[in-house]
C-alpha cells in the first residue's frame, strides 16, 4: 500500500508540472526566428524562469547524490565559488553577449574575428564535453538516486534509459521554453523539499555534530582533501568563471530574457539561491556519516528513504526526476543549439529546417551518454570525477574565450592551435603525470594555453579585428552587429 502512495504521488505530481508546462508554452508568444524561439524561448523568458532554469540545470543528481556523497563540509566552495562565477556572468559578459546578438556563447567568438572555424571548434568541444562527461553522469547520479532511495530492483542503466526518453521527449518537443518553465516549478518544490529533508536529518542527530572526524567540518582542506585551501587561489575561480560564464548549458538561460537588465535579475537571483543550496547538498550528507559511515555517493537517497514519510517520499522523487530531466534536457537543448547554430546552417544548410535537426542531435547524444553510463559506474567519488574530467575541455575553451577579449590582434589560427595545446596538455596531466591537485593543474593549463596562443599569434604576425556595432542601445537584447577585418 505505501509503495502504492509513494507512486501515485510521484506520478501525479510529474504529470501536473507537465500539464502546467504545456499549457503556459502553448499561450506564449512565439519569435519569428526559428533558432531564436526554440534555443532561447523567443527571448522573452522572465527573470523568474531565468533563476529557476539556472539554479535547477545546476543543482541536478549529480550535485545532490555527488556532493552529499562526498560527505564533508568542504564541498561547499563549489557553491560559493558559482556565486562568484554568476556575479562576474551579469556584470561583464552578459552585457558583451547581448551587445553583440549572440545566440550561443560561442557565435561571440566568430564576431571577434569573423571565422566560423573557431566558433566551431569550440562547439565542438563543448559538445564533446555533453556527450562523454555531463549528460551520462547526470544519467546515472539521478539512476543512483532512485535506486538506493527506493530500493529499486532493476539495473541502473533502465532507470538511466528511463530518464533520457522522457528528458529527449522535453528537450525534442519543447525546446528551451517548456525546459525553463518546468524547471522553475521543479526547482521551487526542490528547495522545499530539500530543507525539509535537512531538517529531518538534524533533528535525527539531535543537531549534534559530535562524533563527526573535524576534517569533514571544515572549510579549511589539508593537502590530501578534495579541495586543498590553497586551490581556492588558483584553478577554483577560473572553473566558475568557464561554467557560468561560457558554458552554454548555464548561459544559455541568461540569453534569453528581452533585456540586458530582466537576465541580470535573474542572475542576481540565482546567487541568492547558490549560497543557501549547501544546505541542501552538503549538510546531509554530512549527517549521513554519522547515521551510517562513509557510505559515498548513496548517502543522500539512504538517508531520504529512511527520513521521509512514504507519503513524502513520493513527492520528493519527483523533484528529483525534475532536476535530473532539467540538467539532461537542458545539455540535450544547448548540444542541439550548437551544433544547429554554429556548424549545421553555417557549413551544411543555412536554411535548414531547425527543430529537424535539433530532433536528431537530441536523439544522438542520448544514445550516446547512456551507452556511458556504466563506465561512470565504478567511480569512488562522482562529484571529484566530473570536475577533473571537465578540465580537458574547460580550461582551453577559457583560454580562447580570454584571448580573444582580454587582449588584441590575437591571431585566429592561434586561437585554434591553442585550443589543441590546452587539451593536450591536460589531458598530460591527468592521464600520464600529474605532480599536483588537479584545480591546480587546471590554473597552469590555462596559463600556458593563453601564453602559448599569445606568443604563437606573435610569431604569426597577430590578426587586427574590429567589431562594429549599429547606434542602438546596447540594453536591447538584439543589437544588429557587423564585423570586419582590418
């Protein structure tokens, strides 16, 4: 009888946010532009779907099962350092992308230097980036989750094959606006139900924290932590900066408000909401060593099953279906923006049929990331994995990005060179020699990528670029733009 409860609620309440979804999506108003209204929700999202869609792409499986799991206090710096990293997104480059009409991050890139080549060249790595790190780690920390929750007995990969038809279906059907909409949702019933759920597991301890080792207590990591104090100087600001700042997945969201000031409020909400999240993803499983051990990356979904009335434990799945449909979704959509935008109508069909080809970009990388679900598997610590393997992408993507607004005359053939030294030589680090923590081996990748671009743009003579802009307001969202090569 209770699983019974537990069912219906979870499924009432996942069709409910669905019906709401399709029922706003369909009275919107709808953009001219096919690209402009199924990436970026016809530019008229409000800040409050803008706040909801980054805080619930963010705070998926993988943050609540990978950092809880981690079980110590320390994993909070990667929620304080994303405020920092959405601060510098509203303040400097959200006003450059708007300025300058982009519809991906990187269509910036190409205006700088009028070359397609480097605008998809970084597409291409951060769709590499989707397709072998994000979406199946998000697949199989939300299958996870489930699992030890409920004490499902099917194999993870079904529950992860489960999760990526419904999250394709969203991402195929209703492109950036229904994603928006029902994250916001989503992510209103997962910060209720997350306080509830560390409330519950304070007052199961008697909101004592004696007992618990004090290296899972403090903010202050010793060498041999997850996160030693000294990278929070080095590698730490730079990953904030690339996730909130470049990545489309994240800025995806701020692009598409009708102003520069509706996605700076949304903005400025969602730091708001990223310094009180640490109350949901790290304190509980901080209780979770107490209650049980060193458990890893079960410990939230064991501690859920045991806290929440059967009642409760339904509706709580359901926001975490929610947030693990939003961050699978949300990459399918920005993967498909991509690739659509920035190599299908630029070097195959400008007038290609949008929704067509986004259809089966979707399709793809969901085929693809489940296949990798059980590689992630056997990892000790998920959260630790995914931050390490992004910097084969994350660092030289920056370094382009740093390059070609940081400084001038820099050569597009050594943005691109660069771009293939930075993987290079991260990829050195992390699989051959690796003489320090791996955020500081991210620091020293973008140093050397960045000097390296600069001195190879030296020696190829440098590229004066000029970016001309129309005399209109640059607060508007769609300044015309036109670039030339002097």
């Amino acid at each position: 009888m209770d699983t019974v409860i537990q069912l219906s609620i979870f499924i009432l309440l996942t069709a409910l946010v669905a019906i709401v979804t399709y029922v706003k999506c369909k009275h919107a108003p709808r953009s001219k532009s096919d690209s402009k209204e199924y990436f970026l929700a016809g530019g008229g999202l409000s800040w409050v779907f803008i706040a909801g869609s980054l805080v619930m792409t963010n705070i998926s499986a993988e943050q609540i099962v990978g950092m809880n799991g981690a079980q110590t206090l320390l994993v909070a710096w990667w929620e304080i350092g994303a405020a920092i990293g959405i601060i510098i997104l509203a303040k400097w480059l959200i006003p450059i992308y708007y300025k300058y009409n982009c519809t991906t991050t990187t269509e910036l890139l190409e205006r700088k230097y009028n070359d397609k080549g480097i605008r998809a060249m970084v597409s291409v790595f951060f769709m590499l980036g989707y397709a072998f790190i994000l979406l199946p780690v998000v697949l199989y920390t939300g299958s996870l989750f489930m699992k030890s929750m409920f004490d499902v007995q099917l194999p993870v990969i079904m529950i992860a094959a489960l999760f990526a038809v419904v999250g394709a279906v969203y991402a195929i059907f209703g492109g950036l606006r229904a994603i928006a909409i029902s994250d916001t949702y989503n992510g209103f019933g997962l910060l209720i139900m997350g306080a509830i759920v560390s409330y519950l597991a304070m007052n199961a301890i008697n909101w004592d924290f004696s007992g618990i080792p004090a290296d899972h207590l403090t903010l202050i990591g010793d060498n041999k932590s997850d996160i030693p104090w000294h990278t929070l100087f080095t590698g730490m600001i730079f990953i904030q900066i690339f996730y909130w700042g470049t990545n489309m997945v994240i800025t995806q969201r701020a692009l598409a408000a009708d102003s520069v000031e509706e996605a700076q409020k949304g903005l400025y909400a969602a730091v708001f909401a990223k310094l009180l999240t640490p109350l949901i993803v790290v304190l509980p499983g901080i209780v979770a060593l107490k209650l049980y051990g060193d458990v890893g990356d079960v410990a939230y979904g064991r501690l859920v099953g045991d806290l929440l009335p059967h009642w409760m434990s339904g509706a709580f799945a359901a926001v975490i279906a929610g947030a693990v449909l939003s961050s699978f979704n949300s990459c399918l959509n920005s993967a498909a923006a991509l690739y659509t935008c920035d190599i299908h109508k630029n070097y195959i069909n400008p007038n290609a049929d949008v929704k067509k080809i986004a259809t089966r970009v979707a399709l793809f990388f969901t085929v693809v990331s489940l296949s990798l679900v059980p590689v992630f598997a056997n990892s000790d610590s998920i959260i630790a994995l995914l931050q390490q393997l992004n910097g084969l992408y994350s660092m030289p993507v920056l370094a382009a990005f740093i390059c070609a607004l940081a400084f001038k005359n820099v050569h597009a053939t050594a943005i691109k060179v660069g771009l293939i030294f930075g993987v290079t030589v991260y990829a050195i680090f992390t699989f051959v020699w690796s003489p320090l923590h791996y955020i500081h081996l991210m620091a020293i990748t973008l140093l050397v990528t960045v000097l390296f671009t600069l001195m190879l743009s030296r020696f190829l003579g440098g590229q004066k670029t000029v970016l001309k802009v129309d005399d209109e307001s640059p607060s508007t969202a769609y300044t015309k733009v036109s670039v030339t090569n002097a």
